[in-house]
C-alpha cells in the first residue's frame, strides 16, 4: 500500500482512540464533579438545618423572655392596682371615722347646747322673779318716803332738779371764765399757727430726688454695642462720667446710677448722642462727654436765667445766676434744691409783705430767699459751712449786705443784724419742716458718697475719684506721669485701709485704682 494512505489510516485510527479515551475521561471527570456536588449539597442541608434549629431555640427563648417580661409587668400593675385599691379604701375607712367622729362631737354639742339653754330660760324665769319683787320694794319704799317727807315724787323730783339747774349755772359760769382766760393766752399763737399753715398750703409740690435714671433703647440690640468688646465702652463711659451703668434683663433700658444727678444727666444725654450717632468707642465717647459738659453749662445758665426772671429779681451776678442753674440738679435731704430755694423766696416776699414792710424790703427777702442755699454749690469743696460759705460768695460778689447777713444766719452761724434775716430763717424751716418735704436717710446717703470721693482725692497723683454701685466701689483714676503700677497698688491698699478706719458704711468697698498711658501726637 501507498504509505501515505498507511500514515492517513493511522492517523484516523489514533483520532478515533484519541476521541474515545477523551470522552470516557470526560465522563469519568463529569461523575466525579456530580458526586462533589451532591456531598456538597448535604453538607449545606445539615447546616441549614443546624442553623434553623439554632434559629428556633434562640426565637423560643426570647419569646418565653417576653413572656416572662409581660407577666412580671402585669404583676407589678395588678400589685399597684391593689395597693392604690387599698390606699383609697383605708383613706374611705378613716374619712368615715372621722364624719362618725364629728357626728359624735355634734351630737354632744347639740346637748350640751340644749341643756344651756335650759339653765339660761331657769335663769331667766329667776331674774322676772326677782324683778317683779324688786319693783314691788321700790314702790314700797317710794310711799314710805313720801310719807317721811310729806311729798309726793313728783314734787320732791322738781325740787332735785332745781338745785341742780342752780349748781350747774355756777359751774358754768365758772368754766366759761377759765375758758375765755385760757383763749387770751392762747390766741397769739393760734393766729401765728394759722398764718402759718396758709404759707404753708401755698407751697409748690417737690418731687423727691432719685439716685437713678432709666435711660430707653429703641432695641436691645443696642445694648451690646454700648458695652463693646470685652466692657471696653462702657469702662469708657463709667470712667469719663463717674456714673454706673447697669445692663441687665429689663427690656429696652439701661440704668444710670449715681449719687450726683448732673452726673447722670451728663451721661444721659452723652448716651443719647453716642446711640442717635451710632459710633460708639472709647475716643469718641470721651469727646461727646466733653462736649455734653459743655452744653450742660450752658443750660444751667439757661435755667438760672430763667428762675431770676420769673421771680422778678434784677442785678444778679453771672456768677450767682450760674450757682442758681446748678441748683437744679443738687438735693437736700432728698428735695430738689432749686424748688426750695424758690419756695423759699415767694414765702420770704410773702411773709415781709404781710409784716407791712416796704417794697425793696420784701425784695431783698425774696432775693435772700432764693440765694440762702447757694454755700450748698459751690465750684469747690470747702470746709465752711454752707451758710457761711454762701454769705462769702454773696460778699464776693457784691450784694446787699442785709442779703449777706441773711444768708449767713439762716442758721444761726452768724448774728441777725437786719429784719430780712429772721424771715429767711423761718421760711427756710417752713418749706423744709412740712410733712413729705425731706427725706434725711437720701441726704445721709449722698454725704457718704461725697465723703468716699473726697477722701481719694486727697492723695497726690489721684486725677479723679467716682463712688459706683451705691458706694460700693469706689474708681479711682490716677495721673500716669506722677504714680507708678507700683505705687497704683499701695495707694489701693491705702486708701481702703483709711476707709476702714475713718468712714462708717455698710458691707464692703472695693477699692479699683486706675492708671492709664496715653502717648499723643498731632499730625499738621
């Protein structure tokens, strides 16, 4: 044969026996695949129903765990239950006691009350008894004396009554001769007490002075922006007014708090202008400060000028007008002084005008009247008096020396050497005398916070002293060039130890002193 043909046949032949050896491994393969497979498949039944077992018992559990849960709250609901059950039938049980209780006391009352009032109708019926014999001894003894006198009762009644008439009539005539005696000693001060009390019903109304002034907002927003970062604007504010600012929970307000209210007024309207402008910061609240100063000068002249016009007094000193102005923001004893010094002054011109004086007598007593109290204003503390030290500046300023002396001796500090003097006196007493007038406790306490200023102000370097928080602290701000941090600490502790020492006053006073470096330069 043809050996190709023999390689073809072989081929073919080794194709055949390849095919066949390849599917009988194939299928060998195949079975071996299909046994993995269902071991397999057992193994993952088993599990699953190991698993679905565990499943079961765990879910068993839990729901006998409920169960348990349920029940035990049950019993806790069933067992309150009965106790408040029982807890109202014991408050029933002694509700019932007690209205048996109060049964039983009623009951006992209403006998005791039964067998009163028996014993009261017993006694009753004793005392008509004893009244029907008593009236029958009466008129027994009645026609006995009649018969001992020979006179019937009425007679003897009209014979009584004569003699009385006659006893009663000298009697009379003896106390109206003590009455009209004693109305002669009487009446001079019974007329000088009834001139008085019609001065008195023509005295002006005084309003009594506060130490704090409520100043509004037209939103609390504003608020923060018055206090500033971290306190600095309102340290600002405190530090150049001397005035406590309160900022708390009252809505759309801010107090100003101060013993001096031409403090607070400056810090009012200083306020005003700082919130109406919007710029609030240190630099620019110490000018708007400045400049309210400025402007609250000029309107205590303005109301000085005012008050010497409407009570028709010429010829006053600019200076006096001034002390006058300030007047009106100055109290004593807790009333305003310028309402007092002008009630003062239409009493004065009253009173001379009644006593028949002349017409530039009853003006000098008007003019004396509402200058009496200018010692109380001046620009300087002193250690006069202020009646004293208010005749010094009437002198000083050349006016009338019966004016002078009536200043002067108001009080009686100097001698009265004219008419005038005597009717200031007492005019001064009327409008400060009268129910409502004064409070002394206000006055007393705004000495103290003068006495608290002044006594920081003593010490050399101190610039300014303000009493805050009702004198409860006290600021003050020293010169930076003439007191070092060194010496701000001992004059802190110096001037807290001579409060301690010198000053009487309730609680505690911290004592903060102030000291602040300003370097300032103008740019042209």
């Amino acid at each position: 044969m043809d050996p190709i043909i023999i390689a073809i046949l072989t081929g073919v032949a080794a194709l055949i026996v390849g095919v066949i050896a390849g599917k009988i491994i194939f299928s060998k393969n195949t079975q071996k695949k299909i046994e993995e497979a269902e071991l397999q498949s057992q193994t993952i039944l088993k599990e699953a129903e190991l698993r679905a077992e565990t499943i079961r018992k765990e879910k068993e559990l839990e729901a006998k765990e409920k169960f348990v849960q349920m029940k035990a709250a049950h019993d806790r609901e069933v067992n309150d239950r009965n106790r408040k059950i029982n807890d109202a039938e014991n408050r029933i049980k002694q509700k019932e006691q007690s209205i048996n209780q109060k049964e039983g006391s009623l009951e006992k009352q209403i006998k005791e009350n039964e067998a009163i009032k028996e014993n009261l109708n017993r006694q009753i019926e004793l005392v008509n008894i004893k009244r029907t014999e008593l009236e029958k001894h009466q008129e027994e003894h009645i026609r006995r004396l009649e018969k001992i006198a020979v006179l019937s009762a009425d007679e003897a009644r009209a014979q009584l009554i004569e003699s009385l008439k006659s006893e009663a009539h000298t009697q009379a005539l003896g106390l109206q001769q003590e009455i009209i005696d004693d109305a002669k000693q009487k009446a001079n001060k019974e007329a000088r007490k009834i001139i008085i009390q019609t001065i008195q019903r023509t005295a002006a109304e005084q309003a009594i002075e506060n130490s704090i002034t409520v100043f509004n907002l037209e939103s609390d927003e504003i608020k923060g922006q018055i206090i500033g970062r971290e306190g600095r604007n309102i340290r600002a504010i405190e530090a150049a007014t001397g005035v406590d600012l309160i900022v708390d929970d009252t809505p759309e307000a801010i107090i100003l708090s101060s013993f001096d209210p031409l403090r607070r007024e400056i810090a009012r309207l200083s306020l005003q202008r700082l919130v109406t402008d919007g710029r609030i910061h240190p630099a620019r609240i110490e000018e708007v400060v400045e400049k309210t100063k400025k402007q609250i000068e000029e309107q205590v002249m303005e109301i000085g000028e005012r008050t010497v016009i409407e009570l028709g007094i010429h010829g006053l000193h600019k200076e006096l007008v001034r002390m006058v102005g300030r007047m009106r923001f100055r109290s004593s004893y807790g009333q305003n002084l310028l309402m007092h010094s002008r009630e003062t002054a239409n009493l004065c011109a009253t009173m001379a005008a009644e006593l028949g004086m002349s017409q530039p007598q009853v003006k000098l007593a008007k003019r004396a009247g509402l200058l009496h109290d200018i010692g109380k204003v001046p620009d300087e503390e002193s250690e006069l008096s202020h009646a004293l030290l208010g005749a010094k500046l009437a002198e000083k300023y050349n006016e009338n020396p019966a004016v002078v002396n009536a200043i002067g001796a108001h009080h009686d500090e100097m001698e009265m050497q004219y008419v005038i003097s005597p009717i200031i006196q007492a005019c001064d007493a009327i409008s400060g005398a009268r129910p409502g007038a004064r409070r002394e406790i206000m006055q007393q306490y705004i000495q103290r916070i003068k006495d608290l200023e002044n006594l920081a102000m003593a010490y050399t370097g101190v610039e300014k002293a303000y009493a805050i928080q009702a004198g409860r602290e006290l600021r003050v701000i020293v010169e930076a060039d003439k007191v070092t941090d060194q010496d701000s600490e001992k004059l802190s502790f110096e001037i807290a130890q001579k409060i301690q020492t010198e000053m009487t006053f309730p609680g505690q006073i911290k004592v903060t002193v102030i000291r602040e470096k300003r370097a300032v330069n103008v740019a042209r």
